[in-house]
C-alpha cells in the first residue's frame, strides 16, 4: 500500500505557509512602498514570496485525494459528501466574516444584496476564494474520473500541463496593445485558473524523482524563492521578467515551484527518504489529525489574525519582524487547538 505521510505533511505545511502569508502580508506590502525599516520590509517579503506555491499545492493534494479512480465512490456518493463538507463551510465562514467586519468597520454592512455580492468575487475576506475553488472542481470531478481510468500517467500529466498553460497564458502580455488577456475572478470561475494543478495532483502522485534529481529540485525550490522575494514589487525588476513570469500565483515560477515542492515531499518523506523517519506513526499519530483539519484552520486563521490585531494584543497590522514570527506562532497554535476543539463537535465539525 502507497505511503501518504507526504500528504499529511504537505497539507500542515500548505495551510501554515497560508498563516503566514496573512501574517507577514501587510508588512511586506509596507516595505515594498518604503513605509518601514527596510530591514522588517525584506524579511516579510522573504517570509511571503517563497510561499506562493501553497494554494496551488493545496489544489494538487485535493487532486491527489479525489481523483483516485480505485477510491472514487461513485458521482452521487462523491457529491453527497463533497457538497455536505464545503457548501456549508462556504456558506458559514462568510457569513462569519461579514459580521465580524461589519461589527469592526464602519460602512462594512451595506446590506444582504452587497454581502452576497462581495462573497462571488471574494471581497468579503481574502482566503474565502479557496472554499469555492474546491467547490468548483469537485463538481467538475464526475466528468474527469471517467477518462482518468481509462488513460495513464502521461495522458494525465499532459492534460494536467496543458490545463495549467490556460492561467499562465491569461496573463502574459498577448492582448492586441501588449496586456494581458485577464482570467475571470468569480465564484464561478476560480476553479479554472486551478484545473491543471488538480489534475497534475493526481497524475504526480507516486512519482518519486530519483535520488540524484532531490538537490536539483532543493535547488530549484530555492533559487525560485529568492526569485520572487526580489523581483515582487521591485523597480529594479527587468519588465520582461514581471510580464512574463510576475510574482503571483498564475505565474511560470510558482507553478514550478509548486510542482518542485510537490514532488520534493513524496522523494523526501517517503519511506527510505532522507525525512522518512518524520513519517514513523508515533510522528503521523500528531501529523494526521491535523492533516485532516486544515480545512478548519484554512478559514479560521484570519478570523484569529483580525482580533489579535484588532485588541493589539498581537501588534498592529505592520510590525516589526520578531513581532510577525511570534504573531505567526501565536495564530498557528491558537488556531490549530480550536480547530482540534471544535471538530469533536458534531454540528461544529461541518464547517471544520
């Protein structure tokens, strides 16, 4: 039976790299306008930057996961259960998010019509777009389970490749005055720009590069986050280079980035792996559960963020950096244990 400790660590590793890009955010967002230290400015780039391949990678584990010809339970039974799990944590977490702002921002609440709008194109909070990007592709997976049991792995790596070109494409400089093409940001299409990630989730899964390729892909991994730290938001930047593979998560760089992380994992963490001793059951007995909750902590992490800057008990929003590493630490703890909490109740569950 395949190993997927890779899985659970990937996930932990995806949903606090998200925690930290929230904490960090406005910090780096500073330093890049020249409003604080440049010192704290660069170390929360270097702290966001490299982290842009975690929703990509959280789009490829779903794949790994629900794309499983072997283990699909059929379209009703796969829909029931995806429709029960994310419909209602979609419906929830921005209606928790709504009052929150509208009870700690003066002129938040414009009424029910201007919540609802703000939910479809993700103004409500800036994580919330993820819920319906797996919303999205779940639905779309009846139609691709089918032809991914009837096909292989190159069949499913070149289709993966090819749905991935659609968002890199959508944002290079083709248009007829040199912009860019655009991709739709809606409810109903967040999932596009995500397809191929899906799709490469399955078809990478089990893929273990050989012994020799691991530096070359630590390698990668780590010119690529020095990469983007620089060049986001930088003058110094060549144009080229930002019109063409830009600081973003439609980018060339992240999506080899996230590939390279993605396959870095599974050569890693399995068994034999240089890390493979993180994989032992003592280890996944701490590991797995919270695997299994990132979806919790995905949402409520910003909620947390908010009141802890809001109260100032975790600093304003901009911060020096050794207040963003305890922020991060403080977020994550707090987060992951009512999260842990919440899920041993039944009602509370659904939404975790």
């Amino acid at each position: 039976m395949e190993d997927t400790a890779w899985i659970s660590w990937l996930r932990c590793a995806a949903v606090y790299g998200v925690v930290l890009i929230h904490t960090v955010g406005a910090t780096a967002t500073a330093g890049a306008r020249g409003e604080v230290d440049p010192v704290d400015g660069w170390v929360a780039r270097a702290l966001d930057l490299p982290l842009l391949w975690v929703v990509p990678v959280f789009v490829m584990v779903s794949g790994a996961l629900a794309l499983d010809p072997g283990r699909y339970p059929g379209d009703r039974e796969f829909l029931r259960r995806r429709v029960a799990r994310l419909l209602p944590a979609v419906v929830v977490w921005n209606l928790v998010y709504v009052a929150y702002l509208a009870l700690t921002r003066r002129g938040s609440w414009q009424g029910p019509v201007d919540a609802v709008h703000r939910a479809l194109t993700g103004e409500v909070a800036p994580h919330l777009y993820f819920l319906w990007i797996v919303l999205g592709l779940s639905l779309l997976t009846p139609l691709l389970v089918p032809w991914l049991g009837r096909t292989g792995r190159r069949s499913w790596i070149v289709a993966g490749a090819a749905a991935y070109a659609v968002p890199l494409l959508s944002l290079w400089p083709l248009g007829p005055g040199g912009e860019a093409v655009g991709v739709t940001h809606s409810a109903w299409t967040w999932w596009l720009p995500y397809l191929g990630a899906y799709l490469l989730g399955w078809g990478l899964r089990g893929v273990r590069v050989p012994p020799r390729v691991v530096p070359v892909l630590v390698l990668l991994v780590a010119a690529l986050s020095v990469l983007l730290t620089w060049q986001w938001e930088n003058p110094a930047a060549p144009g080229w280079l930002q019109d063409w593979a830009g600081a973003h998560y439609y980018s060339p760089s992240v999506a080899l980035l996230s590939v390279a992380v993605y396959l870095l994992a599974q050569a890693l963490l399995a068994p034999g792996g240089p890390l493979s001793p993180l994989s032992s059951s003592r280890v996944m007995a701490v590991v797995d559960p919270v695997g299994r909750a990132t979806l919790g902590i995905f949402a409520l992490h910003f909620l947390v963020l908010l009141v802890g800057t809001d109260t100032g008990v975790l600093g304003p929003p901009v911060a020096p950096w050794p207040v963003l590493v305890g922020r991060f630490l403080t977020v994550a703890v707090v987060t992951t244990g009512l999260v842990l909490a919440g899920r041993r109740v039944p009602v509370v569950r659904r939404v975790l």
